[in-house]
C-alpha cells in the first residue's frame, strides 16, 4: 500500500512540473479587435503566418517574429502585426541597445527591467514595423506595377500598452512583447508603398487613429513565470525571469 502510494505520488509530482509550461512562439495569437475590424471590409484573405526577420537597430541584431496576412480592402493590403523581439544580451553589439532600453545609474549597462525606457522601446517597435514594411514591399516589389501601391497596416495590441520582458535560462537572450493594458481604441499605422516609374519607392505614413491617456488601474501582466516552457524556432527554452513594465500611451509615438 506504502509503495502504491509513494508511486502515486511522484506521478502527481511529474504531472505538475508541466500543467504550467506556456508556449510564447509558434502559436499564431489571433489578431486583435482592431485588426478584425479592418478584415471585415475586405475580402479574399489569405492565411495568416508567422514569421521571422532579423533587423539590425544601432548595431544590433533583433530577432522579429511577426504575423502576417493579405486582403484585398479592395486594393491589395497587407496586415503586419510583430508578436516579439529577441535580442541577445551577451552580443557586445547590442549594449548601445541595452543602454537605451535600461539607462544605467552607474556604467555598465545591464537589464534591469525596473528601468525600462518605454520611449525607447517604442522607438525600437517603431523603427521595426518601418523597416519590416520596407523589407516586405521588396520582396513584391514586381508583382505591383499596375496598380504599383501596396498598402500594408500595422495596429499596437491597444492604444496603451506595457512590455513583457522575459529572460530565457538556457543562453542570455531576452524576449520584449508588447502587452495591452486596455482594449479601448485601436492605435496604429497605415503605409502606402508606391512604386515609381524611376524605380525608387515612395512610402506615405498615416496615423489610424489619435492619442488617449492610460487610466488607472489599467495594467496588465505577462502570463508566464520562472520555468515555463518557450518554443522557439530555434529550440525550446524557459523562463528565468518575466516582469512587466508599466502602462504607457503608444499613439504618441511620432508618426
């Protein structure tokens, strides 16, 4: 009976290490409202994928994963929406990053996520979906020469946001996901990519919508805590530490 018991036990034990384990990749989060809204105007929508570009920021080499999905709204639109960033902590060429991010009280620049620059980051997140829309017209580039714009639009999760930042066990990367603290008005991005007849390409930016304040006790968290399971594409790690920062505008960022 003692035997049958302590047997069970551990099973229960072993269950329990992984009831736990969240997966932050691979797993194709719907878009959210504001995304869904745009999709009901259009027509013939493609499936959505997950993808991943490396954008070099100051130096550093950021891992974006990103969904995407075409429509025609009627003309032909592509919908962006970046899941995460991996940076890699150990990467000398990512301390201006760091530095940025997590202003330092005394040198050197090390993460402390207490300290986050929420300014920056969203200068980051910015600079990112510039730079992905650029890369993604250029690999289309010679399907739009009648008509030769494409239009892609790109939505924050909400108009305030905060940033889960996760540091992983296995090797010194760190995953930065935007997180909504409210889903009270969508907040983003259209982009009109022309191609023109000297071959050189004209984006025009348009804010969607305009800036709201944070209200408390908006907040949010990061849904995953020490020793969960992350997939990734390049193997499966855990978590040795996730926080979330506070909550911040994100219309405010320059368009």
């Amino acid at each position: 009976m003692y035997k049958k018991l302590f047997f069970s036990i551990i099973i229960v034990f072993i269950s329990g290490l992984f009831i736990h384990n969240n997966v932050i990749a691979q797993i194709n989060r719907p878009f959210n409202q504001c995304y869904q809204s745009e999709f009901l105007r259009c027509s013939n929508c493609s499936d959505s994928t997950i993808e991943t570009k490396t954008i070099n920021y100051i130096g550093c080499e950021i891992r974006t994963t990103y969904k995407i999905i075409h429509c025609n709204c009627p003309t032909p639109t592509t919908f962006v929406d970046i899941e995460y960033f991996r940076v890699d902590l150990s990467s000398t060429a990512c301390q201006n990053l760091m530095c940025l991010l997590y202003p330092p009280i005394n040198p050197p620049c090390i993460y402390d996520p207490a300290r986050i620059n929420l300014n920056e980051y969203k200068a980051m997140a910015r600079y990112a979906y510039d730079h992905l829309i650029q890369d993604l017209f250029q690999e289309v580039i010679d399907e739009y020469h009648d008509p030769n714009t494409l239009t892609f639009k790109v939505f924050w999760p909400a108009s305030c946001n905060a940033v889960c930042q996760i540091r992983l066990m296995e090797n010194d990367s760190l995953i930065l996901q935007t997180k909504p603290c409210s889903l009270d008005l969508c907040c983003g991005i259209q982009y009109e990519c022309t191609l023109l007849s000297n071959g050189s390409v004209l984006t025009k930016t348009t804010q969607v919508t305009g800036p709201v304040t944070c209200y408390m006790p908006w907040g949010t968290s990061c849904d995953y805590s020490p020793g969960d399971e992350i997939i990734l594409s390049d193997g499966i790690y855990h978590v040795l530490s996730a926080s979330i920062s506070e909550c911040s505008i994100f219309c405010d960022n320059p368009y």
